[in-house]
C-alpha cells in the first residue's frame, strides 16, 4: 500500500509511543548489551519506516517490526562468525610464518623441534582412527612436501578435495592448540 510520508510519520510515530520499550525489553533476551539494544532499536524502526509500503497487513504492525529486530540481530551474529572465520585464516598465516604451515621454515631449530612435537600430537590424535591422513598431514606439515594435493591423493588412495579439507580443519585445529600453549 502507498503511504504518504505524513501518514508514514504518523503511523511510525505512534508505533514508537506504543512499542519502543516492549521492543527495547525483548531484544534482552537476545543477550545483547543495552547499547546494541538501543542501536536495534533505532535500526529498526528506520527499517520500517523505509519499508513501510512492503507490510502487507497480515499481522500487527508491531509484530512486523519485532521480526525486523530479530533479523537486524541475525545478521549481526551472521557478521561476526563471518568475521571470526577470517581471523582464523588470517591465524593459519602466523601458522606459515612459524614454519608449522608449509610456507615457510624456522630458523630456530629448537623451536621448530618443538613445534613439530606438537604438530605431530595433534596430527595423530585427529586422524588416530584414519591412519592414512596420519601419513599425509606428516608429509605436509612436517616433512613440507613438494608434491601436490593430487600428488598427494594419487600416493595415497584418498582425494585432493578430501586433503585440503582436511588440511584447512587441521591447520584450525593447530590454531586452537597453539593458543592454548600461548605460542600465537
């Protein structure tokens, strides 16, 4: 329906009156602080007022912008997992400068000693019940292979998708590890 922007005002106006602090109180159980309930909120009604001609009245006003709100919030968390998977990329690089990667190789060989203890670990504690990406992973991340991923499949009997998921899920799982020893 078209709206004119005076009824489009007054209509967000008293939605405002009416449900400013309901929203407010229900985008806390949404454990967000009281400042990203307070940015929710205001984003939301913004929404609706922009968007005011696509409600088509199937429900109560209020309960179209409650859903804007959850959604606002949705995408929000969507963002920072987003933005958490790159900073774990961007791990997996400090991963290469320490030699743990293939990439690069330490120059201390007391370090990189113990960084292939560690390496060697949790390469067998992962693929203890599939013994062949054992063999595969030491050949990356130990030994720092030459050979393809499709080298490394066709040696091996497994798949090149199935090494670089492996690979990628193993160099996330060194990151955790290496937070937890406080090396990265």
């Amino acid at each position: 329906m078209n709206y004119t922007d005076e009824q489009k005002n007054t209509m967000i106006e008293d939605l405002w009156n009416s449900s400013s602090k309901k929203l407010f109180n229900y985008l806390g159980k949404y454990n967000m602080s009281r400042e990203e309930r307070e940015d929710t909120v205001s984003e939301a009604f913004a929404r609706a007022f922009k968007s005011l001609e696509t409600f088509k009245g199937t429900c109560k006003l209020e309960s179209w912008l409650f859903q804007i709100a959850k959604n606002i919030y949705l995408n929000k968390i969507r963002y920072d997992t987003c933005k958490k998977r790159i900073r774990t990329e961007v791990d997996t690089e400090k991963l290469v400068l320490a030699g743990v990667v293939p990439g690069a190789k330490v120059t201390n060989p007391i370090l990189e000693d113990e960084l292939n203890k560690i390496v060697e670990s949790v390469i067998k504690f992962k693929f203890k019940k599939r013994p062949v990406y054992i063999d595969v992973m030491t050949d990356i991340f130990i030994n720092h292979t030459d050979l393809t991923h499709k080298e490394l499949a066709e040696a091996y009997g497994v798949t090149a998708m199935s090494i670089r998921r492996e690979k990628y899920r193993l160099g996330k799982k060194l990151v955790d590890k290496l937070r937890t020893l406080k090396a990265i």
